[in-house]
C-alpha cells in the first residue's frame, strides 16, 4: 500500500505542471521522465554520464532553485550555480556521474524544485535506476570507455596501420565472461581474431588489439561489439606524406647574366601527388641595390612545384627542371622550397666581376666616330674609359690612348637603372679629316675588379 501511495505521489509531481519538464535526454532523442525509469547501464566501476533536459513548455518563465540527485553512485558534473532562469521555449542540460563497484540496481531520487513566475514553487520527483552489471569494463589506456562512446584512432595515413590496445578489465568481486569480441567496419579489423569465451578472474584483465588501416582518405568509422555493449569506432584516412624535398643546382657558384635550371629531386618516390613553392631572394653585394632581373622564367621569383605519384622529382608543368636567370648585379641568390611541412634551402653565389661587354659597335659617321658598348658592370663601379683608334696598317691614330673618365656618370646612371647592372653606352668622338683612315679601335673598362677590353673592333 505504501508503494502505490508513493508511486502516485510521483506520478502526479511528475505529470501536474506543463511550465517544466523533465526528459532523458540522448543526443537528438529526449525521454519524459516517469516516475520510476531506468536511465543507463554500466558495467562494475565503469562511469557513465547521464544527461537531463530541464525543458520549458509554458508561456513564462520558469525559475529553478534545486536540483539533486539522492543515491548513492551519482555525482553532480558541474553543476549549475541556483537559482536558474529558463525562458520560454528554452531548456537547461544537466549532467550526472554515475559509478558502481558492485553489480544490480542501483536506484537514487531526482528532485527538482522551481517557481514559475507569479506562481509558487513546484516539486518534480523520479526515481532513476541504473544496472549494474558484472561486465569488465573497456579501457584504452588508462581511461574508461562508456558503452556507446567513441574510440578515437586519430589521422592515419592511407595503406599504412594504427593499433590501439583495448583491455577489459575486470572490477566486480566475481569471475566474468566475455563471449563475443567483434570489430566490424572495412578500415578496423582485431590483430588477432577472437578465439572465446574468456574468462577473466576477478580484478584481472584481458586485452586485444585493434588496427587501424584507412584504405583511403577521409573519415571512417566502425564498432566494437563485447557482448552486448558496442562502442563507436573512428578514424581519419590521410594522403600519405610527401617525401623531404632537396634542391639540385649546377654549382652553387654563377656569374651574372647566365641562365640556369633548378630541379627538385625527392628523398624516395612519391606515394601520393602533391605540390609546393619554391620561393628565390636575391641578396646584392655590400652598397647595391635589388637587381629585378634575377628572377625565375618566364617572370617572377615564386613558382609551384608538382609531385606526380610514383615519381622521385619535382615538375614545372611538363618539365623536370625550372630556368631562372643570375640578372647583372654581384650578390646571393637563395631558394627556398616548402613541401609537406619540409623546407629546405639552396644558395648560389653570383660572384664580383669585371666589366663584360656583351657587343662593341664600331661606326663612321660624317665628321665623327661612334663606338657603342653594350654589357653590364655588376658592381655598378665602373670608372675609366680607354680608347685607342687604328688605321688600316694597325697603326694607332692621334696622340695614343683617349681616356674619359665617366665614374660619376655611371653612378648617376645606375641608381635608376631599370635592370640592375646592365649598360649601352654611346661614345661619340669629333674627327678632323677623313674618317675614312680610322680602321678599328680597342677599348678598355675598369670597374673596382679590374679592367676588361677589346682587340681591334673594325668599323
């Protein structure tokens, strides 16, 4: 008679007030609580969390000043500082621990008091019963794993494995015995198959590997069946990892105005296709500026690097090499390639030089003699000017040697140079008599490196 009374009783606090009620909640699922309601399931000293929705159903706010939990087993997770305003059409989580060292029922009373606005306070009271069974429980490590929670393998890359150790581990007073041990899903399988049932004494320990192997990219999931508890297990197939990038150079010594090919060679042949950027800085000698003509081809000095799957090299579309040109300034060149989380760096030195003088054109105008340079001076110091005219019969003209000297017309011309080093220069020399005498002419350029000249260019 007494039960019935106190079932009553709560079926009436239960069901009376539409302003709060009371679910179970499970992910997207919410249960009404009833007056006696089995919440969970745990296997002995295994914890479990149990989650409830305070849910406000009624036109006004709601405010609630106490929440508990009487039994033994249950904890409060974090609980919430009371009171607590719901609004309307809102609601309020509530989490519990649960944790038993013995196996059978274990039962405990919710109660939950609130006041919904204008009115007086309102009891909500259910009896929550959790089994407790003798089942060992699941552990990965040295953490617990629920019934029904996520075992987590983390990113693998594809074609190769991942084991973890799952050990069932036995808390109850009494032997336990586990008869099915099952992994389904195609990327997860047992390392060994199961050969049940075992028995497991009282606090001993059984464990088994499972493995891991994405057979491509992206998320996989599958489950681990013990009896009759699963759990979710779940992975992430990666494209395998590029290998460690290396930059082959011809030489790591250049002079200026040459063009060259960079390659890229791999540590070992490629499992899967990817890219990178190989990035070139130019650092000028001491006291020169940026030379924009040191670049890859056909502009620029960033470029994508390919990887093909199955192939030990680098490619520039088509191409397994890149050109890139030394520009006409004295200085360092250093490229940098970023590959799969690798970086790697090599450098070439474009050494100081003499004046080079790529053309020398020599004419005969009316009343004069023009002599064209055309080169670079990749120190950008280039000083004297040296002239000296022949006649037919090798015999040098006038006085001897001309000489001009044009160091501050250079420096002049080179802090706006458009392409570092590079020069044309125009020589226009006056003459009184026939031109027609004046055969060839050497030239000779000195710059802080030395002198550069020319043997009888012929007008």
């Amino acid at each position: 008679m007494t039960m019935r009374l106190l079932l009553l009783a709560l079926l009436m606090a239960v069901a009376g007030h539409a302003e709060l009620t009371v679910n179970l909640w499970a992910g997207a699922t919410e249960t009404p609580l009833i007056p006696y309601m089995t919440v969970g399931a745990a296997a002995t000293g295994e914890t479990i969390e149990i989650h409830f929705r305070l849910r406000n159903s009624g036109p006004e706010p709601v405010s609630v000043e106490k929440v508990t939990v009487d039994g033994g087993g249950f904890k409060d997770y974090g609980p919430p500082d009371m009171p607590l305003s719901i609004a309307p059409g809102y609601f309020f989580n509530i989490f519990e621990h649960f944790r038993a060292d013995y196996a059978g029922t274990a039962s405990a009373v919710l109660t939950v008091k609130y006041t919904p606005a204008g009115g007086t306070q309102r009891t909500i009271s259910a009896v929550i019963k959790v089994t407790v069974t003798g089942d060992p429980v699941v552990e990965t490590g040295t953490t617990t794993v629920a019934n029904g929670s996520v075992i987590d393998f983390g990113p693998v890359e594809r074609e190769t494995t991942r084991t973890q150790t799952i050990t069932l581990r036995n808390l109850s007073s009494a032997v336990a015995t586990v008869s099915r041990i099952e992994v389904q899903g195609d990327a997860f399988r047992l390392a060994t198959p199961f050969a049940g049932p075992v028995i497991i004494q009282a606090g001993q320990d059984f464990s088994f590997d499972i493995i891991f192997s994405p057979p491509a990219d992206g998320p996989r999931q599958g489950t681990l069946v013990v009896d009759g508890r699963s759990y979710v297990l779940q992975g992430t197939g990666l494209a395998p990892s590029l290998p460690e990038p290396s930059l082959v150079l011809d030489g790591n010594t250049a002079t200026s105005s040459r063009q060259l090919k960079l390659r890229v060679s791999l540590a070992s042949a490629a499992k899967s296709s990817g890219s990178g950027t190989i990035e070139m800085q130019f650092t000028p000698a001491t006291g020169l500026s940026d030379d924009p003509t040191v670049q890859f081809l056909p502009a620029g000095r960033m470029q994508t690097v390919a990887v093909r799957q199955g192939e030990s090299i680098g490619r520039f579309g088509a191409n397994d090499s890149i050109t890139f040109q030394t520009g006409t300034t004295a200085g360092q060149i250093v490229f940098t390639i970023r590959m799969a989380g690798f970086t790697s760096q090599a450098t070439i030195t474009v050494a100081p030089s003499v004046v080079m003088l790529d053309r020398v054109l020599a004419t005969r105008e009316s009343g004069r003699v023009v002599v064209q340079l055309v080169g670079y001076d990749n120190v950008r110091t280039a000083d004297q000017l040296s002239f000296v005219f022949y006649d037919s019969g090798g015999r040098f003209l006038g006085n001897g040697a001309i000489r001009v000297s044009a160091g501050n017309e250079f420096h002049r011309y080179f802090q706006t140079a458009p392409a570092g080093g590079a020069f044309n220069l125009v020589a226009t020399f006056p003459v009184s008599g026939d031109v027609k005498i004046i055969s060839s002419v050497d030239v000779v350029v000195t710059n802080s490196a030395g002198d550069t000249g020319t043997n009888h260019v012929s007008f």
